[in-house]
C-alpha cells in the first residue's frame, strides 16, 4: 500500500505561481524509485485528468497540452517527494490537485511495447489539494 499527501495549494492571482508538493510513503519494504508519480486534476463538473506524470525509474516525463511551457514536475528521491512548479496560472487551472502512483514493474512491458502511456493506469490517490486563480 502506498500513501500520498499533497501539499501547496491555495488561492493565487492568474499569471501567479504555485508549487505543489506530494510527499510519498509505504509499508515496510516500500521503494519510491520504483514508482511513477502523476498529478491529476478535477474541476468542478469535469472528469479527471492527467497534468503531468514523472517516472521515477528512468527520469521519464508527460506533461498534458495545458501544462507544456508552464509547468515543470521533479522529483526528489532522498525526500520520497514529487513537486510540481507551477508558473502562469489561469483560471482554467483552478481543480483539485490529486497525487498519484504507479507501480512501475507491473506496467514496465506494456508501456515499453507502447501499449499503455505514462499517466495510464494510476490505482493510488491522495486526499488530493485545491487551486483556485483568481482573474
């Protein structure tokens, strides 16, 4: 089982910055570099979606359309902590936050055969933190 704690949210003006935080943990045996790291988000009415995804096996990125160009997502391996940099803020921005995670052996072979993306496939989730930009 893994945890996940998101961190940094808050109100901010459009053209603001804010950086997320997703502090990750696990039982006894639990390691963070064999797991991808996704932020998602909801907004009121939509569906989820993925923002941006790291690996943590191998540096790989996804950012989503939206966030290409202003966000930047990284990782810290010696905090077991994901970040996500996130500059230019609109309103359109404004969702709950969701960390997430993804045991990478169990989906190495699809994604290397290009059957399933980094952001696919994500079965634990935080409490998840709030973004609103104001205009």
């Amino acid at each position: 089982d893994v945890q996940l704690q998101a961190f940094g949210g808050g109100l901010v003006q459009a053209g603001g910055s804010l950086r997320l935080s997703c502090s990750v943990s696990g039982l006894p045996g639990f390691r963070f570099d064999d797991y991808a790291i996704g932020w998602f988000r909801q907004a009121p009415g939509k569906e989820h979606e993925a923002v941006s995804c790291y690996n943590n096996m191998n540096g790989n990125t996804y950012y989503s359309d939206s966030a290409k160009g202003r966000f930047t997502i990284s990782s810290v391996s010696t905090k077991n902590t994901v970040y996500l940099q996130m500059n230019g803020l609109k309103s359109e921005d404004t969702a709950r936050y969701y960390c997430t995670a993804r045991y990478q052996p169990r989906f190495m072979g699809e994604e290397l055969r290009g059957d399933l993306e980094l952001c696919d496939e994500y079965d634990f989730w935080g409490e998840g933190t709030q973004v609103t930009v104001s205009s």
